[in-house]
C-alpha cells in the first residue's frame, strides 16, 4: 500500500474509534488526536475529517521526521568527533549514572531532572541543529508592506525584479534559490508563481545599502541553513564546535543567528519534546554503545558532511558507521 494510503487508512480508522468514544461520553484518553476529534464533533461538520487526517498528518511528520534526522546526524558527528562523542558519555556517567554488568537498561531511565542538566549534550545538539536545521528554511505570509534594509555583505546573493507594481494588487514572491537552500539566494518575483517559475523571472542584482520593499501578501522563505553558516555569526562556520553553545557566546551572538524551530508566536510548538527525546535516545544509545567510523565511512574522522544542494535536508551519499558495544 503506497505510504499516503495507509496513514490514511490508519488515521481514519483511529478517528471513527475516537468519535465513537467520544459519543458515548466514555472515559476518553486526553491526547492530541481526541483533542481534535472533540473539536470535529463540537463544529458539527464544519470540521471535516480531512482536516482532522491532515492535523494528524502534520504532527507525524512535524514531530518525527524532524527529530529522527536531528538525532541522526547527531550520531554522525559525534562518530566523527570521537573526543567530543567521550564528553558527552562522560557527562551522561557524571549526571544520570551508568548501567552495571546485566542490568536491565529500561531501569535505568534518565529522569526530567536529569535530562535538564545535560548540558554539554544540549550543546552538542544545538551545534547539530546549526549545521543540520531540519527545517532548512522558514516561511511567512507579509501582512503589511515592509522596508528592509540590505546587508552589504548579502548584496550579491540578493536579486530583484527592477521594477515592483502596485503590491496590494499584485502579490509578490521571495524564495531562497529554488535548487539550493544551503548556498541559496533570495528571489524576489512580480507575481505569485511556484518555485520552478520563480527562477525563470528577470532578476537584477540589488546594489549594497539599498532598502528594499516586501509588499503586503507576499510569501517569504527565511533561509535558516545559510543564516546558521554565514561567517559573519559564526566563525569558521563549517566547523563543528559545541563550544558555540556555551552561555557566554550563545550571549554573544544575534538572537536570530540560531533558528532551528523558528520564532515568534508560529515558533515549533514541541521543541522542548525534541530535546528531551533526543537526549532520553543518546543516554540509551551512548550508554550501551560506542559510534565510530571505519573504512566504509566516507568522510573520514573529523571529515565534513556533504549535503545534497536540493531545498531539503539529504547527505550527498548514506553515511555507513560501526557501532561497539562498550
Ligand atoms: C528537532 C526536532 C524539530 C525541529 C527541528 C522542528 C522545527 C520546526 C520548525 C522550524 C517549525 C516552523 C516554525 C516557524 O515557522 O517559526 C515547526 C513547527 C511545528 N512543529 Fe516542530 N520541530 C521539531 C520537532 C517537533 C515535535 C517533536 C513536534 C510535536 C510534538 C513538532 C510540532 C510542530 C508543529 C505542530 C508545528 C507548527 C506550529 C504552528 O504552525 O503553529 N515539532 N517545527
């Protein structure tokens, strides 16, 4: 069964169970799922159950294709990084204790308390996230006509229409380079058009200083990868280096460098999940195991992680590590 079929399947058969237990006013589990059945029933079909399957739909891959990568190119790194992949088991010893000879793993869960003092692995995570933001750029939907100011240094990466019409007729669209994310470029279209057609538009090349305006009802694509590795927030920027995340240099740093679950009022609504799924996973993993590279890995120890230049998050080849028990 294709993929799209079969979440369908399921989620359609879990939402008429829950309807179900929903009428009959039983007791009903309190999650995310029944939240929305309630509100399926309380609207009295305004609500589809289309809209229910697409909600479901968005939390399952908004919460787990997310995290799953982020851990991913977490055990990436620190195979890389053998030095780096030492402190981290050391700090999880140091705060949650380790696993004696024949223990049962399970009985030893880290605790929320002790999952908030990992903080060199926040780190590590933080500098993951920099160098692998899933979510490689950020969109929002102008409400008002805004003046930006180019940054000298971006000038050559922006690229313009010359002229712009009257912006409350005509809407207007801003994206990063439409095949590359990481290397990307702005585009700023006269009308609303898809990506592929975005790059077909007549640019030209905005001169440094000059302000330019984001008409009301444009669509923007904030570029988070090229943010997290511009030279200008983080030095040697290829580099990875969870010392960036220590307090006094995350101070430091412009507040909007770091955009990983974004910001404002649409900010990712489980980015405190994340974390602690990701740190409950590498106390488990870490504990058990040792992450190394060997002679199938490509890069090398200490090497650099090819990404796709595509506008989502894909290495360039599989990454192959060897795992040894500890
Ligand atoms: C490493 C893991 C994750 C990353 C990197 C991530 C990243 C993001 C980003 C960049 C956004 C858009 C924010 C914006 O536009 O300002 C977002 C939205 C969202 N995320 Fe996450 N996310 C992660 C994990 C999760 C988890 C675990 C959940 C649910 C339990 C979740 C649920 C959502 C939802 C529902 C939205 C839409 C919020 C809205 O539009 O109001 N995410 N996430």
């Amino acid at each position: 069964m294709p993929s799209d079929a079969y979440f369908n399947h399921i989620l359609h058969l879990s939402i008429l169970e829950r309807t179900e237990m929903e009428k009959l006013d039983e007791k009903k589990p309190s999650d995310f799922l029944q939240s929305l059945v309630s509100a399926h029933v309380a609207s009295d079909g305004a609500m589809t159950v289309e809209d229910l399957i697409g909600q479901s739909l968005l939390i399952l891959f908004a919460a787990f294709d997310t995290t799953s990568t982020t851990l991913q190119f977490c055990f990436v790194l620190l195979a890389l990084h053998p030095d780096i992949q030492e402190r981290v088991y050391r700090e999880i010893i140091d705060v949650c204790g380790d696993v004696n000879e024949g223990e049962d793993t399970e009985s030893r869960a880290p605790s929320h308390e002790q999952l908030q003092h990992l903080h060199y692995m926040q780190q590590v995570i933080d500098e993951t996230l920099r160098l692998f933001p899933p979510a490689l750029f950020l969109s929002r939907l102008t409400n008002k006509t805004t003046s930006v100011d180019l940054i000298s240094d971006h000038t050559e990466r922006f690229q313009a229409d010359s002229e712009i019409s009257d912006p409350q007729e005509d809407k207007h669209h801003i994206e990063v380079g439409s095949n590359n994310a990481i290397g990307g470029e702005f585009l700023f279209s006269k009308s609303q058009v898809q990506s592929a057609e975005a790059s077909k538009c007549e640019r030209s090349k905005v001169p440094a200083g000059r302000t330019i305006t984001i008409p009301a009802g444009a669509s923007i694509l904030i570029p988070v990868a090229k943010i997290h590795r511009d030279p200008r927030y983080y030095e040697d920027p290829e580099n990875f280096d969870p010392d960036r995340f220590l307090p006094e240099n995350r101070a430091r740093r412009q507040p909007f460098a770091f955009l990983p679950f974004g910001l404002g009022p649409r900010q990712c609504i489980g980015m405190r999940m994340a974390y602690l799924e990701i740190k409950t996973a590498l106390v488990y993993v870490l504990r058990k195991v040792r992450l190394e590279v060997n002679e199938f890995t490509e890069p090398p120890a200490g090497g650099k992680v090819a990404l796709r230049e595509t506008n989502v998050l894909v290495v360039e080849k599989p990454i192959k590590l060897a795992v040894k028990l500890r």
